[in-house]
C-alpha cells in the first residue's frame, strides 16, 4: 500500500508490512527513539506469534526503513502499539503517512476506531495526533514504567 504526501518538504514513503529482516532497522530506530525500547524478542514475538498484530515500515525510495506503526485489530478496534520515526526522517510527513496506513489496515479489518497513548511530555507526537484526528479522552498514571510518567489516552473515530 502507498501512501504518498506530494506537499512541499514532506518525504514520500511506502508503507509496507514489517518484516524479520526489517528488525535491525527498526531497532535501531527504537533505540533513539525510546528510553525503554522493545527488544528483538518482543517484535519477533508480534510479527511471527500474534494474530492481532499489524506491522508496517516506512522505506524511502533507496529502501531505507524510515519508520514504523504497529497495531492490535481487537474486535473493532485498532490498538497503536507503537509509531517512531528516525529523527534523520522527522517532521517531513513520515508519521502521518503511517497514521494514514494505520486507518487503512483498521479499516480493512472491520474497523470503527483508533486509540493510542502518547506520553503527557511527548508534545510533538501529542500535536500530530492533535492534527490527525485524535482527541483526548483520558489519563493512564503512571504508564511509562522507566519515569512513572502519565500517559493521555486518545480515540479517533473512523466515519
């Protein structure tokens, strides 16, 4: 599936279903990206053991992995698990055109809705969710493990 922003500045990507052999990248994307990254053995365990999930990589045009988006199908419902851009990509529309395939895969799978949890100090993220449809619906306190810091619960309704 394409998803491709044609607005000045912004880099066009595929999104294509994360593979085994897109780990190496993905981590290494996960490590800048997180204080408490996932480990190989938890993506292996989503991409090879869960029927939920649904991973995908944005790869530039030279086949550089650039980002990723993974999500849970429960019922109708899409869970985002996790979305991270490597900071090389950001602010040139990677993550909107993984939020846009996040909404294709959720629709295709019987989808009604989008939910996601975003750090309280995540502002960046916090406003492209902001942008991208996603409204604020609640706190998780204490669900970042490394700090104890709250998470704010966001939906966003598919029409």
């Amino acid at each position: 599936m394409s998803t491709e922003v044609s607005s000045k500045g912004y880099l066009p990507v595929e999104i294509e279903p994360m593979r085994v052999r897109d780990l190496d990248a993905v981590l290494a994307i996960e490590r800048v990206s997180f204080p408490t990254p996932w480990s190989r053995y938890a993506y292996l365990s989503e991409l090879l053991e869960n029927d939920r999930a649904h991973y995908v990589v944005a790869r530039t045009s030279d086949g550089e992995v650039a980002g990723y988006l993974g999500m849970w199908m429960i019922v109708d419902e899409g869970h985002i698990t996790t979305i991270a851009v490597h900071p090389a990509y950001r602010g040139r529309g990677v993550g909107r055109q993984l939020l846009a395939a996040a909404e294709l895969i959720a629709r295709a799978n019987g989808g009604a809705r989008l939910t996601l949890e975003v750090r309280v100090s995540n502002y960046v993220a916090h406003a492209l969710y902001q942008k991208f449809g996603y409204v604020d619906v609640g706190i998780r306190p204490g669900y970042y493990r490394d700090n104890n810091e709250d998470a704010i619960i966001m939906w966003k309704e598919l029409s």
